[in-house]
C-alpha cells in the first residue's frame, strides 16, 4: 500500500472515530446548555479552556513523545520505548505536585479573578489535571506506534465515559462540579485501557530505563513547548477574557456560540493525528510523502469550513437552537462571526503537526512565539465587546496560518 493511502486509511479509521467522540462531546455540551444555568455552563467551558492551557506543557512533552516513539519504532526498538513512557511518567509526577501547590496557593485570586462560586470547580480542574497526565503519555506511545484502532478505542470510551459519568452527576444534583467530576472518571477509564493496549511493553519495565539519553528528546522538548503555548494561547485565552470582564451569563452565551464554533475540528483533529508519525517517520528517512498529505489535508478541510461557516452565515438560528436550545439571542448573534473566526485557527493543527514532526522549529518558533505576547495584549486592548475578542482572534488565527503555509513552500530547501 503506498504512503498517502496508508495516510488517507489511518485517516478515515480516526476520522470515523471522531463521528464517534465529537457526537459525545455534543450530546454532552447540548445537554449541559439545557440543564446548566448560563453561569455554570460558562464556567464549565471556561474549565476546560483553562484545564487545556495550563496542560500545555504536557501537550508539548506529549508532542515530543510522540515523534521518538515514532522514531524508536522505526529502529525497531521497544525497550527505548518503553524507556521513553516511564521517565516522563515520572516528570509529569513532578508537575503534578507543583500544579496542586499553585492550585492552593492561588484558590482565592482565581476565584475571584474569573467569577467563580465554588472551590469545588477548581479542584475539579486539578484533579483533571491529575488524572489526565497518565492520558497524555499512553496517547502518545500509541500515536507514535501507529496503534491507531487502539487509539480510536480509547478516544470513544473517554468521550462517551463524560457523558455517562458527567450527565450522571448532573442529573444527580451535582451542577457544574458534577459535570468535571464526571470528565474525571471517564480520564481515569482512558487512561486504564491506554496502558492496557501497551500492555506488550510491560515486560521492560525492569529496564535499565537510565540508559537511555533524553537529551533529545529535551532539546525538542522546549521549542515544542513554545509551540505549544502559542497554539493554547490562542485557542482557549478567548474565553479567561470573556470570563473575567463580562457578566458570567455573557460567557456562557459565547460558551455555546464556541461549542459549535469547535465543531470543525472534528475533521481536522484525526488527520492531524495521523500525520504526526507520517511525517515524523518520513523525516527519520529522509522521505517526503507527507508533504503532499498534508497539502491535500489543507484543501479538504478548509473547503469543508467555508462551506460550514456560510451555512451558518445564512442561518446562524439552526445550529444554536439544535445544540443548545431557543433562548440564546446573543449565541445566535454571534456564532457566525465565531465559526469564520475559528476557521483558520482550527486548520492551524496541520501544519504545526508537520513542522513539529520534522522538528522544523524555525519555521514555527517566530510566528507563534510572537502570537504568544501579541494575541493577550491585543485582546486586552480591544475587549468591549465580543465582537471585537472574535476579530482580535480570527486576525491572530489567519495570521499564523498565512505564515506557515508559505513556509511550506520552502520544506527541503
């Protein structure tokens, strides 16, 4: 089978699973928009917003993981592997301390900060934290072993485990804590069957994972990091803005007006996933069929989110009302100029997956670490209304993206 249909197969395997978890994610967001107050659902979306920023070093070093995996893979090494899962267990053991420590030495200022009305929701976000450091590491192993089916397994029993576990506790009485309690457990399920499906790399766990250098994997490790924060920053600062200088109702009004404006990653996220090793592996052999893949990618995607985004230019009423319900004047307001907003922002995945697999970071380290102090200082200028956030986001987005595809044209020279 050549490259770009093994590409275009792993893709429409993790793709079909992405039906799966965003209908999930869907059913789980619609109901809450029913059941929650338009506080609570803000500060719900809010949470997650936050829990993905402040796991952005886990994402990077994920990232990183990612591609040695790949590469030990492609040297046909699973002891390195293996080596590789268990010493960043330990690191991210650290964090995890460090972040609870933050955690409790901040609970007054970032209640206050954001609005929120129960500490419960905090250590809701912490334990999340908590629990999803395992997630990140089994992910990444699979992600770079190629175990796509496995990977796809894992996504669907963690997306439907929130709705099951989530609703559950919702229905239960629970509120917004609930519904991050139920996202807890569901982690917890994820992480079980991740290490599960690498249960062949359990006989190395006597290793002598200290031979192993990872003093690679570090060098890659930090302007991944950039990277990273950049692509965060960007992707969920929007709503801590919304949240801190708007009444709390606003923000969950452009807490729904977002969960469909997300909706396009559906399609972006697995074939990004798939890239990663692809490209990854490619640049280990010095090979380039991943560029073309990610060219078709490209062109695939963005014709399927105008077309998304002028269907809810023409009836911005339909999605906000099939998702979250009637009574959303200012969702239905919005979620037009939120979906072309996030356009170029959810197409920004593709290219970073591929400079990042090719540890191409001079290509990416410039723009993005530029966006990283731009991005918060433009959005604290121009918060009046949220129109203006959504500007200041799509101009960051189209930015970023316009800068890396023209550095495409310079791959291999």
């Amino acid at each position: 089978m050549s490259h770009l249909r093994q590409f275009w197969s792993a893709g429409a395997l993790l793709l079909s699973a992405s039906v799966g978890v965003n209908a999930a994610a869907y059913v789980f967001q619609a109901v809450l928009a029913r059941w929650l107050t338009d506080d609570d659902f803000g500060a719900v979306k809010w949470a997650n917003d936050w829990l993905g920023y402040v796991m952005t070093p886990v994402v990077a070093l994920q990232v990183a993981m990612a591609r040695y995996a790949a590469v030990f893979d492609a040297q046909a090494d699973p002891q390195a592997v293996a080596s590789l899962a268990w010493r960043a267990t330990r690191r991210l053991a650290w964090y995890a301390a460090a972040f609870l420590l933050f955690m409790a030495a901040a609970q007054s200022w970032l209640m206050t900060g954001f609005r929120l009305t129960s500490p419960g929701l905090l250590w809701a976000v912490a334990g999340l934290v908590v629990a999803q450091l395992t997630v990140p590491v089994t992910t990444a192993v699979l992600q770079g072993l190629q175990r796509f089916r496995w990977l796809a397994i894992v996504g669907l029993a963690q997306s439907w485990g929130r709705v099951v576990f989530g609703l559950g506790l919702v229905a239960l009485g629970f509120g917004a804590v609930g519904a991050l309690g139920g996202q807890l457990l569901a982690a917890f399920m994820a992480a079980g069957l991740a290490l599960w499906a690498l249960r062949a790399l359990w006989h190395h766990r006597g290793a002598n994972h200290g031979a192993l250098d990872t003093r690679p994997i570090y060098r890659y490790f930090w302007p991944a990091l950039v990277v990273s924060f950049g692509v965060s920053t960007m992707g969920s600062l929007d709503m801590s803005f919304v949240r801190h200088y708007f009444e709390p109702s606003v923000s969950g009004q452009f807490g729904k007006a977002k969960m469909i404006a997300q909706a396009f990653g559906c399609l972006v996220a697995p074939l990004a996933t798939v890239l990663f090793p692809k490209a990854a592996s490619d640049a280990a052999r010095g090979e380039s069929h991943a560029v073309r893949a990610l060219w078709q990618s490209l062109g695939a995607t963005l014709v399927v989110g105008v077309a998304a985004a002028t269907a809810c230019s023409l009836w911005p009423w339909l999605p906000v009302r099939l998702l979250a319900g009637p009574n959303n004047p200012v969702a239905e307001a919005i979620v037009a100029p939120f979906v072309w907003a996030m356009l170029p922002l959810a197409l920004l995945p593709l290219p970073v997956q591929f400079f990042m697999a090719r540890a191409d970071f001079k290509r990416l380290l410039g723009p993005l670490a530029m966006l990283v102090v731009a991005y918060p200082a433009a959005l604290w200028l121009w918060h009046g209304t949220l129109l203006q956030i959504l500007a200041v986001s799509g101009v960051a987005g189209a930015s970023a993206l316009v800068s890396l595809i023209w550095s495409l044209s310079h791959v291999g020279k």
